[in-house]
C-alpha cells in the first residue's frame, strides 16, 4: 500500500497518494473511533454484566460519527486539496469518482446482504418495518440522509456515509472557495469557531440539544460543517507548532461540556478540534499508541467495521431470540459478545482485503472518460 494520511477505512478511509503525509495516529484513532460506535449499538445488550461507568461511556459513542467527520475534511484536504486548487473543478470529476470506488463497493454489497435478509424475514414472517423497500434507491445511491426520509433505516450507520458523500459533493468547492493555505493561524482558528458555532446555532434553531438528535433532518449539515473544520483543521496543521496548546483548548472544551451539561452542538466540535490537532501534532506517547501497527490495522479495516457491525448485531440477536427473547433488551453473555467481535474483526479483514480494494481498483481503472489508465493505488 501506499503510504496513507489518515489511514485507511474510515466512516471513510481516505485516498492514499505517495506523497501523502503519514500519519498513523490518525488511522489508530478511526479504529478506536469505529468500535466506539459498535459499543454504542451494542451497550443495551451488555447492561446484565457490563459495569455501569463504561455503559456511560458507550453511551457517549455517538460523537465518534463527528470525530470522523472531522478526520475525513481534514484527510481530504491533504491528498486533494493541493491538487484540486492546482486543476479547478476540471479535477473535481476524478475527485468525485475516486470517493465513489472507495466508498460504495462495500456499501453495496452489505446492502445486498440485506436485501437478502429481508427476503428471509418475509418468508418466516418476522417484521420489516426497519427496512422499507421504497426506500432502497434511496440507500443504493446513497441520498438516504440529505432529508429525504423521517427516520433511519435499513443498514443504520451508513446514514453518515449518506452526509459525507454530499459533503465530498461540495469538496471541491469548497476547496475553491478560500485560499485555505494563506490564511493565518488566528484566522483559521476563528474560522474553526465560526463553523462550531453555526453548527450549535442550526441545532438550536430547530430544537436539538444533541449531535445525535434529528439525524434525518441534520446529519447533513452535522456532517459538512465538521468536515469544513477538518480542512481548517488540515491547514493548521500545516502551519506547525506545538501540540499541547490545541490539546489543551480541547480538553478545557470537553471539560466544560461535561461539567455544564449543556452546548453538546458547540463545545463537542470545538473539544473535538482541539485534541484532533494536537494529536496530528505529536510524537509522544499516545500518538506512538494509536499508530501501533495493531491500532493502524484496527483503523484499515474501520470501514467494513463500521458498516458491517449493525447487521451483524442484528443478526446476533435473532440467533439468541429462543433463549434470551427477540426484543431490544434481550442481553448477550460476555462469551457471545466476545465471539461477536471475533467474527466482526473477522469479517472485516476478509471485507477490506477481498472486496473493498479489489474492487476499488477496479472501479478505479474503468473510471468513466479514462478508460484503463493507470492510477495511484490506495
């Protein structure tokens, strides 16, 4: 493989140019992102044995969606921004389409799956109401979440794969849009807190409290506005420094969000900013950490984790229906959700390895208007 910015399989893995910067932090950190939201998902089933402090923490893995969205701007901008400032929007084609062989191959494919699911759940007479077929085009083309449909559905967390293709849709201009490589630091941390706090203000406006609320309605601009902090975010890093103040800033903004109970929408991005940054920045300790080549792995295969994790839980609970009753609080022994995260870092590795970069190549060679011509590999 080439060498990575960010690393691989992300809520989505970013492309990996040979010149890219190598940060394996940041590829760590996606993985540990990732099983954040699989324990989200799974906490409930957990409850019988699971102590109490790390639920309360699980039950926090929603924000890991917004870590991602951040990690992905910032990703971007360092493999194509340079690029796409050097071509203009005759680029943005070819940005476009190397986003979609890196993103729907799997996608698809888990929706397949599901499809399948449903036919067997219809023939044994069990409820499909979470998988609506007229909502299938929807989820094949990956528009499910830019406000055409009132509640997630199908494949769950793919609604944010859904947010970041309309956020790589804008990528290009908004890459256009400033000279995000001259502005000054001051400037690029204003801009920072100007995106955090549009985001807290179009949360609020329309009553929401949580990033985890109205995903149908505000996944979108959840998603776009954190993306553009991750670009500012890319630019800072450029621009050098020391990692402890950005580090410091994040934690006094997570500090103050837990304490007060209050500004999820402003102080979590905010907080979020800070620690990315400054872990982007360091060489201490827990940098050398997440970019272990354990943690690096964990992140290469993040996306099929992320995608494939929900189905698999769901499919978990139906195999213990007799026993433990087919509801949300049937709960899975620590053995059955040991061997469930077997079989997800199973499945992952085979997904990653024998689907998502074959198939990426593939899409990549017969990219429309350039026929078979070589590109670089991801």
């Amino acid at each position: 493989m080439a060498e990575r910015a960010g690393g691989g399989g992300d809520v989505i893995a970013p492309p990996l140019y040979p010149s890219s910067p190598h940060l394996p932090a940041l590829t760590g950190l996606r993985g540990v992102a990732a099983w954040m939201v699989v324990f989200y998902h799974a906490r409930a089933a957990l409850a019988g044995w699971m102590p109490a402090e790390a639920l309360g923490v699980f039950g926090y893995g929603y924000l890991a969606v917004d870590l991602f969205f951040m990690l992905s701007g910032f990703v971007m901008w360092l493999n194509y921004g340079p690029k796409l400032r050097a071509s203009g929007l005759a680029g943005a084609p070819d940005f476009w389409w190397r986003r979609v062989a890196r993103i729907w191959p799997l996608h698809a494919a888990v929706l397949l799956a599901l499809v399948g699911f449903v036919a067997v759940l219809l023939a044994t007479g069990r409820d499909t109401a979470g998988y609506p077929l007229g909502e299938l085009p929807l989820h094949l083309v990956l528009a499910q979440n830019w406000g055409f449909t009132d509640a997630l559905s199908w494949n769950h967390p793919a609604w944010s794969i859904s947010a970041e293709i309309g956020a790589y849709v804008l990528f290009p201009f908004l890459v256009l849009a400033l000279r995000w490589e001259n502005l000054p630091r001051a400037v690029l941390w204003a801009l920072v807190g100007l995106l955090a706090l549009a985001l807290w203000a179009v949360f609020a406006a329309l009553g929401a409290s949580s990033l985890g609320e109205e995903i149908s309605r505000l996944g979108l601009v959840r998603c776009v506005l954190q993306f553009a902090i991750g670009m500012a975010l890319a630019n800072l890093w450029r621009l050098g420094g020391g990692a402890w103040l950005p580090g410091l800033f994040g934690a006094i903004a997570l500090a103050a969000w837990l304490a007060a109970g209050w500004g999820e929408a402003l102080l979590v991005p905010l907080g979020f900013a800070g620690l990315l940054l400054a872990l982007a920045l360091s060489a201490g300790r827990l940098a050398r950490l997440l970019g272990s080549r354990p943690l690096e792995w964990l992140g290469d295969v993040s996306y099929a984790t992320y995608l494939i994790h929900f189905p698999l839980f769901v499919l978990a609970k139906i195999a213990l229906a007799d026993e433990l009753g087919a509801d949300e609080a049937a709960r899975v022994s620590p053995l059955g959700f040991a061997l469930y995260c077997a079989v997800l870092l199973g499945l992952s590795h085979l997904a990653y390895t024998r689907l998502e970069k074959p198939a990426q190549g593939l899409l990549r060679r017969w990219r429309p208007g350039r026929g078979r011509a070589a590109v670089p590999a991801e």
